[in-house]
C-alpha cells in the first residue's frame, strides 16, 4: 500500500488543509508564482478594502476572468479525492485559503473558507446580499454590479486587504486541525498568516501531518510523510478509492 493511502486508512480523523497549488491543476492560477495573480494586477490595490471603497472598478475589472470567470472552473483531482474521503467518513473537514469554492463544486459539505468566499456579495450600504451567478454575469459584461436594493456597489464575501477573517472562520479552523490525529497539508506554501498556523495547531495537539506542495515549506522537516506531485498523489488515492476518471 501507498505510505498516504496507509497514514489516510490507519488514522481515527483525518482532515485537509489546502491552498492555491490543488487548483493549479484546474487551470487556476496561484496570486505569487511567477505567472501568478499578482504578477498581472497590482495586489496593494485589487485585494485593499480601501482601494475597493474609493474604486470598485478596479476590483471588477481585473477579477473578471480569473474571479467571475470561475463558474467555468470544474474540479481537480484533489477536490474530488477530498469529497470522496469526506462522503466515506474518512476525512471530517476541509480547512481552504482558497476562494473558488471547487471544493464545494465536487461535493464536499464540511468545507471552512478562511478568506471567505465569492459565492455571496454584499452591499457595504444597505446589506442586501446578492449570488455569485447573478454578480458573474454583470461583470462578465464588463460592467460594475449595482445593489438592486440601493443602487451601491456589493463587495464579494472575500477577505480583502485591511480586513477581518470571515467571523469564527480561524477558530473553526484551529479546532478542526486540533482534533485532527492526521492533516494533510497540500499544495500549501504555508507562508501566509495566519492561515499557515493551522498545521502547527495538529502538531501542538500531537497529531501528524503530511505534506504535499511543490515548493518546501516551513513545516516539511515535521512531516510523517513529505511529496511534490499532486496530481501523481491523488491520482493515485482516486484509483484507491475506485473514483473513475479522476485527473
């Protein structure tokens, strides 16, 4: 048996932390690699609630493909794997830096979004909430979003620059990965915070972690179990699990 398939099978609770690398296989680009994000837009500006406030029409411009263009996006191998381990009981959550919600797109219901999330906006004016869809469509327009209650501009449920992680989010986290006898940490580079505390909680409750990401990270040196290739990885745990044409 593969050593992951074996840490996965043999562990009492298991659970996920993921960051932009799984999605890199679908054909979504990370915010810092060369080629990333943030080498194509200004992040001191597209990300800064105060920019968004006095400019919204930065935000929406330059998010047009690569936030509301997302509804395009299906799941990669490690969205689909991390469901599968959830619907069998082998996994009790998924703790996500990431905001394109393919985690839920492949089925999994336990998913905490440390950034938030574009799937709901809000009206900084009157409150009033609007859907992703509804949003997605206006911007893919190349307009900017209106309230239909009071004609202000809604800001996505991400967590911009200057602001607050989404209420309980990081505390829900912390406890997820607290009780967690095994995290398994993937396409993470874990220099974000305080997102990247959340594998140190595992350790400091004295469970394990294995990780899986390209570059090295902070933690490797404490992993039970340490690779580069996810997609050779979930591949594989996708064959395990008997899920068909998982790549």
């Amino acid at each position: 048996m593969d050593r992951l398939q074996e840490l996965i099978s043999t562990a009492e609770r298991v659970a996920v932390f993921t960051g932009a690398g799984v999605s890199t296989l679908c054909g979504i680009p990370d915010f810092r690699s060369p080629g990333g994000i943030y080498s194509r837009v200004d992040p001191d500006r597209i990300f800064a609630v105060d920019e968004f406030r006095r400019d919204p029409s930065y935000f929406y411009t330059e998010a047009r493909e690569f936030i509301y263009g997302l509804g395009d996006k299906q799941p990669g191998p490690v969205h689909r794997v991390c469901a599968e381990l959830e619907r069998r009981g082998l996994c009790t959550g998924i703790i996500t830096q990431n905001i394109d919600m393919l985690h839920q797109k492949a089925g999994a219901r336990r998913v905490i979004e440390l950034h938030g999330s574009p799937a709901g906006h809000t009206c900084p004016g009157c409150g009033a909430r609007t859907g992703f869809a509804e949003i997605a469509v206006v911007v893919r327009r190349g307009e900017v979003p209106r309230c239909p209650a009071c004609g202000g501009v809604p800001k996505p449920d991400i967590t911009f620059f200057g602001e607050m992680l989404p209420p309980g989010a990081l505390e829900d986290a912390f406890a997820l990965a607290s009780e967690a006898d095994l995290l398994l940490v993937l396409g993470s580079s874990l220099l974000v915070h305080p997102a990247a505390g959340v594998p140190v909680a595992t350790l400091q409750a004295g469970g394990r972690i294995a990780v899986v990401n390209r570059e090295s990270t902070p933690l490797d040196r404490h992993a039970v179990y340490r690779a580069a290739d996810l997609a050779r990885e979930f591949i594989a745990l996708g064959r395990w699990l008997g899920l068909e044409e998982v790549s």
